[in-house]
C-alpha cells in the first residue's frame, strides 16, 4: 500500500476506535497511539476534542448520578425499616430535599454549621447523638421535625424579641 492508503485506513481506523472510546484513560491512550504513530494534526486536534468531550461527558454523568443519589436517598430512608438511626449528613440530605422552601444545601458544610448553632438542641430531643471520633448519627423520624421547628420557631423567636426589645416612641 502507498503511504495515502496507509493515511486514509488509520484515519478510518482513528475514527472508529474513537467511536469504541468510553473512558478517559482509553481516549488519552488513542491520542499516545497516534502521536507514537505520527498522525497529521488534523487527528490529533479531532483527538484532543473528543478526549474533551470524554471528559465533560463523565462529568455530566457523575453530576447526574449525585442527583439521582440526592434524589433516592428519602425514598431509602422511607423503605428501612430495620434502624432508626442514620448517618445524620443522610438524614439531613432527605430534609433538605423534602424541604426546599427552607432554603438549606444539602451537603457536609451545611450540616456542619446548622450543628454548630442547634446540636445542642437536637441531642437534647435525642434526635442526634455523636458516636465514634465526630461522626454524627440521627434518628430518622425525629431528626427532621425537631430540625424543623428549631429552624423556624428560632427565626420567629428571634423577630419577635428584635420587636419586643425596640423602644416605643413615646412622643406619638
């Protein structure tokens, strides 16, 4: 074969191994394949674009995944039956997905800074009980309705003593 031929198959077979491609180790293996291989750079652009689209795609899949996680972890907590107490940053996540018009992230800092303010309070309800080292545990049933008022009672506590304690205008 002359070397257009040998040209025209490697493309052929560039494209068809990109097609094959799943992962972003195998895409960066194509591309160590093609520089070793002396390809135009035509492929390798076509290569590094594709390696990008590999990459962003993983990343599509694994935000979608952290979703679907988010999403299943109430529906979890509903069918276990066999304990009341979860890891609290679980307990916390299915709060914060069955009450989004609190406005609360459900992640690690998150949880971190609402115990700062309320752990007193909801170990005193025996909702959270620390257990080894700082991990946190809760009860599922408990957690979230303590959580709740806490949440809301404290924010109307607060406003009304922040109306309470501002002097009436005693000239009117």
């Amino acid at each position: 074969m002359d070397t257009k031929q040998d040209d025209v198959a490697m493309t052929m077979g560039f494209r068809f191994v990109l097609a094959t491609v799943v992962s972003v180790e195998q895409a960066r293996q194509v591309v160590d394949i093609l520089i070793a291989n002396g390809a135009d750079a035509k492929d390798l652009i076509s290569a590094y674009v594709f390696l990008g689209n590999v990459e962003a795609r993983n990343q599509q899949m694994a935000d979608a995944e952290d979703r679907e996680q988010l999403e299943e972890a109430p529906k979890r907590l509903a069918n276990d039956s066999t304990s009341n107490w979860l890891p609290a940053l679980e307990v916390f996540k299915s709060f914060c997905a069955n009450h989004p018009e609190l406005g609360k992230v459900a992640d690690f800092w998150a949880l971190h800074n609402m115990l700062r303010r309320h752990r007193q309070s909801l170990e005193a309800a025996d909702a959270l009980r620390r257990v080894s080292g700082r991990h946190w545990i809760a009860h599922r049933e408990l957690f979230p309705k303590t959580l709740f008022d806490l949440l809301t009672l404290s924010r109307r506590a607060e406003t009304n003593k922040k109306r309470n304690d501002t002097p009436l205008n005693e000239e009117c």
